[in-house]
C-alpha cells in the first residue's frame, strides 16, 4: 500500500506507484559526492526516515561516491519494502578528481547495471536512467547504441523500465522510438526552465519529468522574488521552490537532496504549501 498523504499524491512509472515526493540520496556520499559521508550514522538515519514519512521513490546512482550512496541504501533499509522503488542510474564513472567521464559503451552500461545490482542487492532494477550529457549539460549525439544495450538487459529481466536522463528532446524521440521510457530527468527548476515545454509534451505522453536539482543543487537557490514571496507566505524559500514544482504540472516528481532529516522534514512539510495564481505568477518571473 503507498501512502499518498504525502504532498502530490502518487504517480506511475510503467507498473510501479510512488509517490511524487521521493528523495535524491546523491548528497549522502562524502563533498563533491566522492568518498564515505561525515556522518555515517545519520546517513542511514536520513534514508530510513525517508521511508517513514512514507517516500517510496529514492534516486541513486552507482556513481555517488562511488558505491557509497548504493551501499547506504542497502544497510539502511534492506529487505526493501515492496512499496519502496529505487531508481538508479547509469552513464557516467568517476575519476582521481572527483569528475564525471561519460561511461555509455555496452561494456561500461552492462557492467555498470550489474554493479548496481550487486551494491543495491537486488535481483531487477525498478528503473534505470540512461545518462547522457556532461556536466554542462545534455549534448547531442546518438542514443541508439548505449539504449539498445539497456533494451537488452530489460529483455533479459534485469531491468523492468527505462528512463533518459540530461537528455535533448531529440535524443529522448530517439530512444522511444526503440523502446518505451517511463521517465525524463533533467536540471530543472525554478531558475532553470529550459524544459518548460518537454514538460508538457512528456505530460501530454503520460510520462514523468524528474528535476534533478530541484533546489539548485550544489548552488542553493537564490532569487530576491523567491525570498520575497517566501517571506510573505511565512514559509523556507526552499519550500516554495518544491510547492512551485509540484503546482507546476502533475507529471513532475520531486526527488530533492538533503543529508540533514530535518532539512527532509522540512521540505516534505514545505512542498505542502499552498501557492496562489498571485504567487504563481510572481514566481514564474524568476526563470523567465
Ligand atoms: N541525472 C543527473 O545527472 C543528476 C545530477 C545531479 C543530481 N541528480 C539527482 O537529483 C537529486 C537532487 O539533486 P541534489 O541533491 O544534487 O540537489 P538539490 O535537491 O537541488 O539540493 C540539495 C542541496 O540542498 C540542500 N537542502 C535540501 N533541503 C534543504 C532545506 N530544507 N534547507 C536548506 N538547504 C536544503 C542540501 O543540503 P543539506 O544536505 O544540508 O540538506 C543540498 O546541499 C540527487 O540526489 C540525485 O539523486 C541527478
């Protein structure tokens, strides 16, 4: 049973219900997302109260630390509730420096699965993201030959559905067109709207927009407007920024990032805020 009094309710990817509010553990990995967290403890604290305030959708990836963020999830919360789907990701190793070389041939993408597989202790992957880009951002380039090797383990059973992600919109018509994808994520804010109409076009197709970097990422968000409309509601800035998204369109899911549980519980109580179409509208000023 999912709980939906979490604020958004539910979605569904392919035949998995979670709820719309989920949780991004990328920042449970030590600074700059290499290397064990400060706080070992109060890593697998964060998580396991994730699942308490009823999240079922947490966003990983074997690159986080590397191996740590998948690693704290399985001591955490392993046996994973049925409810519980985790989305992992893959497309991109780790260097020396802490950087993000593209990983995607079949090689790296097979490897890449059954690592995740292994650190998660999991036998299928709820959903894998296919990461594209570089840091900068999506790039262009064919998808074919790196999704076709994911279509490949999905037939083989070890991953049931597929998303995209820093992805073009040409790039993401290319993969559907060799199979179906359940999700997109990609940088997206309330200072970052270059997707607005990929929104409504994966809405229009009963697919979810998954922001990564709902907050601003390792750049918290700053806006004079958001502060101000903040202030007047009485609430966080950074409960606005997730009201907002939720408000935004139905198909977005949240999945913002914290190692702090109070900072979990503060946003999850937050993206509750009610917005007005005044507040909207002043928002909507900020990425415009
Ligand atoms: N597909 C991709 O290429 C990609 C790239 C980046 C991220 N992601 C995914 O997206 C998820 C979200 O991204 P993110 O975690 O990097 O960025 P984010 O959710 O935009 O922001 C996280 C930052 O906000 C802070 N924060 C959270 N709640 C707060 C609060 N209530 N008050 C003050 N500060 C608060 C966190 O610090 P504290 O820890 O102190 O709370 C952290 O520094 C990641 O966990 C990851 O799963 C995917």
């Amino acid at each position: 049973m999912v709980s939906t009094s979490l604020p958004g309710g539910t979605w569904t990817l392919g035949d998995l219900t979670v709820t719309r509010f989920g949780y991004g553990a990328m920042q449970l990995a030590g600074p700059w997302v290499m290397g064990p967290p400060a706080d070992h403890g109060g890593a697998l604290a964060v998580l396991r109260a994730a699942v308490e305030l009823g999240i079922t959708h947490i966003d990983t990836s074997e690159a986080y630390g590397p191996h740590v963020t998948n690693q704290l999830i399985r001591e955490a919360l392993h046996p994973y509730p049925d409810s519980l789907h985790i989305v992992t990701k893959v497309g991109a190793n780790r260097d020396q420096q802490g950087g993000w070389p593209p990983a995607r041939d079949p090689e790296s993408l097979r490897r890449s699965v059954h690592e995740n597989l292994e650190t998660l202790g999991l036998d299928v992957l709820d959903l894998v993201n296919l990461r594209l880009g570089d840091a900068a951002g999506p790039q262009p380039g064919s998808v074919a030959e790196a999704f076709e090797t994911l279509v490949d383990l999905q037939r083989q059973g070890l991953i049931r559905h597929l998303g995209v992600s820093n992805a073009t919109p040409e790039q993401i018509a290319e993969a559907q067109a060799i199979a179906p994808i359940v999700c997109v994520q990609n940088m997206y804010n309330l200072a970052h709207r270059q997707d607005d109409e990929l929104i409504y076009a994966l809405a229009e197709q009963g697919i979810a927009y998954v922001p990564f970097f709902p907050l601003g990422g390792f750049s918290p968000l700053q806006s004079s407007v958001l502060s101000t409309v903040a202030a007047r509601l009485e609430a966080a800035p950074m409960s606005v920024a997730l009201a907002w998204l939720l408000r935004r369109s139905p198909n977005i899911l949240l999945i913002p990032g914290t190692s702090s549980t109070t900072h979990l519980r503060e946003n999850v109580a937050g993206a509750a805020l009610p917005l007005s179409d005044d507040d909207l509208a002043e928002l909507d000023k900020i990425g415009r």
